[in-house]
C-alpha cells in the first residue's frame, strides 16, 4: 500500500588507520560507504570511543573515553574532545 521500507546501504569501503595510532578497548570505528573512515596518525582514542563511517580525523587528535563521532564529521589535526 505504497509503504516504503528501508534499504541498508552496503559500507564497502575501508578503515585507514595512521601510524602510532592507539585505539582503547571497547572502542568501535564503522568502516566507510563512500569514503574511507580514516584516523591521522598520532592520533590516541581512549576506551570506549565511537567513530561514524565516513569519519576523518586529523594528525595527532587525542579522544577521551566515551567520546562519539557521528558518520561523515571531519576532525582538524591536534583536537582534544573528552567525553
């Protein structure tokens, strides 16, 4: 009756992760649908830390337990976000 039902939308794209990086337990990085998910090098993520798909993060950022980004946010180089 003209319902229209949702369609997942495949991710085939990847999850570059940058030199040095360190990614804390429990932590979650959602690989990308039409770009790559990708976190800059140096780059530190504490426990517990959402990355959307089609996530960049920048050189050097340094996230805090519980911290989330939603899908397709840009982070610069050297952020500091606490959750």
């Amino acid at each position: 009756e003209g319902d229209v039902l949702p369609v997942k939308k495949p991710q085939r794209r990847r999850v570059v992760v940058g030199r040095d990086v360190e990614v804390g337990a429990g932590s979650c990085i959602d690989r990308g649908s039409w770009r790559d998910t990708s976190i800059g090098a140096h780059t530190k993520m504490d426990n517990l830390v959402q990355v959307g798909h089609n996530v960049v993060i920048g050189v050097g950022c340094l996230l805090c337990a519980d911290v989330a980004l939603g899908g397709s946010a840009t982070l610069g180089d050297y952020c500091v976000l606490g959750g």
